[in-house]
C-alpha cells in the first residue's frame, strides 16, 4: 500500500560513468559549470526520515531541473536522459518508500518519445516527469502527439515540474524562481487547455508542482477570454473552467488563501501534498499546508487523491 504521498521531492541521480558536462564536485554534482545541491539531494535516507517526521508513508521522487539541461542537442540529450533515468533507479534503490520518475526532454519530442519507449514496462517507475515550459516543446505541438498517445494508453502519471524560465528579466531578484516558475507552469497549462491536450488524452495524469503556479488565478480570465470569443481561441471540448479540473495540483502555496483558491478551481478531489524536499523553497511539513481545512483534506490529499493521481503505480501496490 502507498499509504500518505508526498508526490514532490527530489533526488540527484547517482552516476556510475563520466557524463560529459556533470562532475563530482566535494559529494555533490556539478551540473555544467554550476554545483547542484543542497546536501540532501545525495542522501535518500535523509528523505526517509522527513518522511517520518513529516508523518508520512512514501515520496514520490524526481530529478529537479538543474538536471533537465534543455540547453542539450537531441543526441546529447537522449545519451543524457538515459544516464539521468538509470541514476535515479541508482539513488533510490534499495528504499522502497521512494518511488522515482522518469525524465522526459519535451524539448525533443522524439527522443522524449524514445525515453518513454524506453521505461514505459518497467515498473520500478512511479511515472514520469518533464519541464513545464522553459524550453519544452508546446504542449499542445503534432509533434508531441506520439508521446500524448502512449501516456493515455498506459494511464501514466506525468508531473509537470518548472524549467529555467527563458527570460533575462528575471535574473533579478531570484524571479526567475519566485515568478518565473509559476508563470512557466501558467505557459505550459494554457496549451494543455487551449490546444485541448486534456480532452483528446483523458487518461493521462497530469500532476502540477507549485499549486498549480498562477494557474488559479488567471482560469476566470482564460474562461472570460473563452466566453468572447478572442482572437485564436478556439472552439473547445473542454472549455477552461472544465479542463482544468482534469489535472492534479500539489498545495505548496504558502499561502492558505490560495491553497483554498485551488481546491475551488481544480477541486478539493485533485490536491495533493507536495513539500518540494530538499529545497528551502519547499517545505518540512506538507501536511501543515492543509492544516485550515481539517484532518479530512489531509487524509484525502495524503492518500486517498494520492492513489488516484498515481494510477498504475497505487494498483500494482495494493
């Protein structure tokens, strides 16, 4: 049984050759030219015991975007992706309450294609996880279609984790992680919604780190743009107030008014908890997050929403 989730955390991989751009750099890795950390990146049993003090069963566990290296050309990124995958099988095994996703480069819709190709029978992954914007593909692009196609067939979890934003404005300030990570998550929803992503593929779960982004809200501007009709908006199965609830959002808001926003907007039935472990742009207490809406919305975020968003992975533990 996956018991209480908490379906964002992240681990570096452990790399067993020389990969071209990575280092090891004093037991941690050094990402082209800049050292990834913190510490509790390289030590599962680290997560293991937030997990006990966080009162919770499992963590879901991906690789966090200084890895993604969208900068990669589609060869280097498939030799990369591949290195990437097999290493967080490495940093997870032999924890079983660690349950890792996959890589996708979306920059490269064929070789994000491949990769899936590549781990969609195995069934040490949780699900799979790729760039919100950055420089991912558009969601919504033929040339994803492929890759669409598989994750609906297979029901697969997919969360959608934030990139490098692709604008200079935010090197101030550390926006480029206080805005620029919100609003990539805004970009890439958009063209799951207005591309009609969500209806065409409806069994792919589709997970959203950071409560969604600026996704709760700037929905009643997409519905009210929808509603008149705007120039390019198009006709949809799903209009956006409706689309949305189709994905799955953690509530690492840090606010209690949004995370209220949220359950309103995607529904009290798609949020999860999701703590952003080890980054101090996360939390140590997931749970606390729902706090204000009683022990009922954690129970059903922790476990309940959890089984759900994770599909395959919570059948085969049963």
């Amino acid at each position: 049984m996956l018991g209480s989730v908490d379906v964002h955390t992240h681990l570096a991989p452990v790399l067993e050759a020389e990969v071209v751009g990575v280092v090891a750099d004093g037991g941690r890795l050094a990402v082209d030219g800049h050292t990834v950390g913190p510490a509790g990146l390289y030590a599962p049993g680290d997560l293991e015991t937030y997990l006990d003090d966080a009162g919770l069963d499992s963590a879901v566990v991906s690789a966090p975007p200084p890895f993604f290296r969208q900068h990669l050309p589609a060869d280097q990124a498939a030799a990369w992706g591949h290195a990437l995958n097999d290493g967080m099988l490495r940093a997870v095994a032999g924890h079983t309450r660690l349950l890792p996703l996959a890589y996708l480069p979306l920059e490269h819709p064929d070789v994000a294609a491949a990769q899936y190709a590549a781990v969609r029978d195995d069934v040490r992954w949780a699900g799979v996880v790729a760039s919100a914007g950055g420089r991912s593909h558009a969601l919504d692009d033929e040339a994803l279609a492929p890759l669409w196609r598989m994750l609906d067939a297979d029901g697969r979890t997919l969360l959608l984790h934030p990139g490098a934003a692709p604008d200079a404005r935010l090197t101030r300030y550390y926006l480029a992680n206080l805005l620029g990570n919100p609003a990539e998550t805004g970009v890439a929803t958009a063209e799951l919604v207005f591309g009609g992503v969500l209806s065409t593929y409806p069994r792919v779960r589709v997970i959203l780190s950071h409560c969604g982004g600026v996704v709760p809200a700037v929905v009643g501007r997409w519905q009210h743009g929808y509603d008149t009709d705007r120039p390019g908006v198009a006709r949809l199965e799903l209009p956006p107030r409706e689309a949305v609830r189709r994905l799955y959002v953690d509530t690492l808001a840090h606010d209690p008014a949004v995370v209220d926003l949220a359950a309103e907007v995607f529904g009290s039935d798609r949020l999860l908890l999701g703590s952003d472990w080890p980054f101090p742009m996360g939390s140590t207490d997931p749970l606390a997050l729902l706090a204000h809406r009683g022990g009922d919305a954690q129970r059903l975020a922790a476990v309940d929403n959890a089984a759900a968003a994770l599909g395959r992975l919570a059948a085969q533990t049963a």
